[in-house]
C-alpha cells in the first residue's frame, strides 16, 4: 500500500487512529496502527467491510482480530522487523504517556496552588503574605508552561518517531512483495497488485494489458553455463525489465522461474505489443561476458505473449490467456511475440 498523505493529514489521521485504538482492547502496536490507519484513510475497501462486519459481533476487538485483519487484508512483515518495529512503537507510546503523566501532574500542583492563593486573597490583606503567595503562583505557573511545551516537543518527536517507523513497515511489507534475485515483484506481489488493479473501476473505451516473458533455452543456459551465470542471466533480465517497463503505474513482476510478467494499466493491446518488442529487442543486445575479458559468454532472446483484459475476466484468466500468446511464441520458433485473440 502507498502512503501518499501530505503531513497535516497524516497528523490529523494520527489523532483519529489514536481515538480509534483507545475504543478497543487490542495492544498499541504497529499491526493495529496500521489496521486503523488504513481504515480510517479510507485506503483499503475489503479491509473497511471486514473490520465493519467484525465491529458487530466484536465492538471492542482484541489482539487476535487485528491480528487476522492485518494478516488477511495488509501484507505480512516478517518476524524479526515486526518486533523491532512493536519495541519502538512501545517506547514511543510510553514516552508520551510518561510525559502527559507528569504534565497531568503538574498541571494539579498549579490549579492547588490556584486554590490556595485564591484562599489567602480572601482571608488576608496582608501585603508580605501576598507577594509570597503571588511569587510561587507565577512560580507554578512558569513551571506548568514549561510542562506544556515539553508535552508540546514531546508530542511533535513521537509524531516524528511514529512516521519513521511507519516508513519502515512500509519498505518491509514492500519487501515481501520484491523478488530478492531480480529485484522486481515476486509472484505474491504480482498477485496484490492484480487484485487492487482488477478492484478499481476501468475508464471507459480504456483497457489494461499484460504482458508474459520468457527466456528462451534457460534450461540449457544452465546445464551448459551452470546457475550462477543462470542467476545473472535473470537478474540483468530484472534490470533490462525495469530500465523498459518505466511508465506511469506500469509493473514488472517475477512470474516463476525464467518468466516475467508486465503489467500495463490503461494500456490497449497494441500498446502492449510495442512495449514486448522493446523489450524483446533489448533483450537481444544484452551480453554477458567473462569478467575483466571482452569475451561474450552468450546472450539471450525472449518470447512474448500479451493479452487486453476482457470484461468480468479474472486475474487468473487474464494470465492464462497471455501465457497462451506466449506458447504460440515459443511453438513458432522463439524470439517473437504474439497477441491473444
């Protein structure tokens, strides 16, 4: 999910979330943050319905329901990054609930302080005891400003703290979704990006098109060149991919193995045919030579197969139907791209 909210939004979302999470039992950690942060942005429509839904049969939800909301409707964060990120969150929760504490606390001695000032004011006309009664009211009252604008710093760091560590569950959840290798979308990332895609309503006379990539003879690459070069073979393909594939809303995802797929918002079919010849074409100059020598140890061709999405069609049909385009690539020889009908 993309955070794109401007600071004073983000802030007044902060306030909300805040609210939101004091109404119910679970912890105030990371995983509810963001469950209502996104609930409360409004950024994720399945995760509303469901935690809607939940409020009924659950009006103070706890641990285990966020928990499910999270893992089922906002992409998982491994372990290791979760409780760094939940330790860091409970400091700054707690350093703010130390501060309002201890603001709460001298805001009690300055009203008491009031109170017994207001008590002498009454009983006494006597010049010294006034004064001294007025030096330690203006005493406290020095004091209570400078608790108020610790709270206030106290406050504007936590706010601070809390963006950075939401902009490392954002890079970590991302990571889940990015193919260590290639460094494009893996198959799980490929598969959300498909389901917010297909969610979205489609402009009309508009189309989205796909297009699968495959490289051909990877088996032999391997068997006659070995894994490495195989593996360098499918990251200089992640790079030639993302290098290509570089418009607006456009994505490269790992398929499996040697194939990838493009997936090309708002974009016809004949779009999507003169972006597989790029890339079939870059392909194509891509060499890989030993290193610190000019010799080229071998270079590569890929086919193609590309598909505009048809009306109701699911993600897995949509797939299915450039996979095809793309077997028809292979069976007519290779180095080629074909479109589905």
């Amino acid at each position: 999910m993309q955070y794109n909210e401007t600071r004073e939004r983000s802030a007044e979302l902060l306030r909300i979330v805040i609210g939101h999470m004091g109404q119910h039992d679970a912890a105030f950690n990371p995983i509810s943050y963001s469950v209502w942060y996104e609930y409360a942005a409004g950024l994720n429509e399945r995760l509303n319905e469901a935690l809607d839904r939940l409020r009924q049969s659950e009006p103070r939800l706890g641990d285990a329901s966020i928990e499910r909301l999270y893992r089922e409707h906002i992409a998982g964060v491994d372990d290791k990054t979760m409780d760094r990120i939940s330790r860091d969150f409970q400091q700054v929760m707690n350093a703010v609930a130390d501060r309002v504490q201890r603001t709460g606390e001298d805001a009690g001695a300055f009203g008491a302080e009031l109170n017994n000032l207001s008590s002498v004011l009454s009983s006494t006309e006597d010049p010294a005891v006034l004064r001294e009664r007025l030096q330690l009211a203006h005493q406290h009252s020095v004091g209570m400003q400078a608790s108020a604008a610790a709270l206030k710093a106290q406050v504007e760091a936590s706010r601070q703290e809390i963006q950075r560590l939401r902009n490392d569950l954002h890079r970590a959840r991302e990571e889940v979704f990015v193919d260590s290798l290639t460094r494009v979308l893996n198959r799980k990332g490929l598969d959300h990006r498909l389901e917010q895609l297909l969610r979205q309503p489609l402009a009309a006379n508009a189309a989205h098109s796909l297009v699968m990539v495959d490289i051909d003879h990877f088996k032999q690459i391997n068997d006659t060149h070995g894994h490495l070069v195989g593996d360098q073979v499918l990251a200089g393909m992640g790079e030639l991919l993302r290098r290509v594939v570089n418009g607006p809303h456009q994505l490269v995802a790992r398929y499996g193995g040697e194939e990838f797929a493009v997936v090309l918002p708002e974009a016809s079919l004949d779009t999507a045919a003169q972006v597989a010849e790029r890339i079939r074409h870059a392909a194509k100059a891509m060499k890989l030579r030993k290193r610190n020598a000019p010799e080229v140890v071998l270079s590569v061709t890929v086919s193609a197969g590309a598909a505009a999405l048809q009306p109701g069609e699911s993600a897995n049909d949509w797939i299915a139907r450039a996979d095809a385009a793309l077997y028809r690539s292979k069976q007519s020889g290779r180095d080629r791209v074909s479109l589905a009908a």
